[in-house]
C-alpha cells in the first residue's frame, strides 16, 4: 500500500469511527434525540431517496460507458449520509435485536421508517457486480479499511460461510414474527434501550473480528450480501447447465 493511499485510508477510518462514536455517544441519552432530529427529518429522508436514484442513475452510466465511476467520493457522500441511518438501531432501538422488528415498532427510528424502499433499492444495485457492497455501503467501506490497516489475516474452517445462511434465516423468521402479530415479539421489547445489552456487544465482537478476517461482517451476518449470493449462485447454476 503506498503512502497516500495508507493515509486516506486512516483518514476514512478515523471519519466514519468518529460519527460512530459521536452517533453513539448523543444516542445514549434522552436529550440526545434532540440533536438527531435532523436524521427524522422529510428533507433529510427525502435526501436519502435522491441519493438511491443517482445511484441507479450512476449504474446505468457505467454500464454504458463501461468507465470506473469515483469511488472514493462515492464513498465519502453514501458514507455521511448513509452511516447515521445505518448504525443508528444498534445504540437507539425499541428492541433488544434491531433492524428485524421495525414493523412492529411503535418509535421507529430512520432506518425503521425507510427501510421499505432502501433495502430492496440495495438489493438492486447489486444485481450488477454488488454495486452497492462494493461502492456505496458505509459498512462495507469501514470493514475494507479495517482489512487494509490490519496486517494480520486469520483463515475460518471451511464451510463457515454456511452461517451467514442461517442468520438470514434466523432474521426472516423474526421478521415473519412481527407479520402475524405474534406475543412472541414483545420478548424482545427492550423500552429504553440499554447500553451494553446485546446487539452493542455483538457488534464489539463483530467490529473486532473485522481487523483480522476481511469482511467478517458482510461474508458471515449482513442480509444484503447473503441474499446477494444466494442471487448469484443462482444465476451461475443456470449460465452452467
């Protein structure tokens, strides 16, 4: 890795564990609502929904032109506006697993209330090369940061990968919970979300991991990449037979 790259790469490291901190830190407290009222925002949502067009729009040209798009500044643009949204259940959530519950959550949060439109938008921009992993995805972004900063590499037993198959199962079968109004959902009602309780933990490990197996988040829990690849071996199992 040359200089310059080494040193944006810190750099966008530094950013996005910053807004993470910052994020988490303002979400802690009751009075921090306040201050992230801009993320409940129309215009701020609305924003969101402009930014998914241009990367449709973004797609298309590069299919047609066949050029590289700027990455880097896609990177930086998806990342700020994206992360908060992103990261924001995992320190501010009505339930003690986020991002599953969302429909039957009676204080949803951003990612709660356009979650509709942007998780099946990142769906979509995969279906071409995993534009959205690879381009845009502010978790996909840190994690490459993490790979490239930490030298050290640990190999998983073959057939690990088969557990990102089961979390996505495990997380279908939540949401499916909230769908037919089930009491079982209130098991996982947290009220006021407690700092250490499960998911900050988890995301510890899982942000830990990430220094030392490349992508530990997208190859091994991330719904999107999962349901992507079961997309892509599917199209290969075709172009094959």
């Amino acid at each position: 890795m040359t200089s310059q790259i080494k040193k944006n790469t810190w750099f966008l490291f530094g950013i996005f564990s910053l807004s993470g901190l910052l994020l988490a830190g303002t979400a802690y407290f009751e009075w921090g609502r306040y201050f992230l009222s801009v993320l409940w925002s129309r215009p701020f949502l609305t924003l969101l929904k402009v930014l998914l067009i241009g990367a449709f729009a973004l797609w298309v040209l590069k299919r047609i032109t066949l050029k590289f798009l700027p990455q880097r500044w896609l990177k930086w643009v998806y990342g700020i506006f994206f992360l908060p949204v992103l990261l924001l259940p995992l320190f501010r959530c009505y339930f003690k697993v986020p991002y599953v519950f969302c429909r039957a959550c009676p204080n949803k949060c951003p990612w709660g209330i356009v979650r509709s439109v942007v998780f099946p938008a990142f769906l979509l921009l995969n279906l071409s090369n995993r534009f959205w992993c690879a381009a845009l995805c502010p978790f996909g972004t840190f994690q490459e940061c993490q790979a490239q900063i930490s030298p050290k590499r640990f190999k998983l037993p073959s057939g690990i990968e088969l557990f990102a198959y089961v979390v996505l199962l495990l997380v279908t079968g939540m949401y499916l919970l909230t769908l037919f109004g089930t009491p079982w959902v209130k098991f996982f009602e947290m009220g006021r979300y407690t700092w250490v309780e499960v998911s900050v933990w988890v995301a510890v490990v899982i942000l830990a991991a990430a220094f030392f197996i490349p992508k530990f988040w997208c190859r091994y829990f991330c719904p999107v990449g999962t349901i992507d690849e079961v997309i892509s071996s599917f199209r290969r199992s075709k172009s094959a037979s």
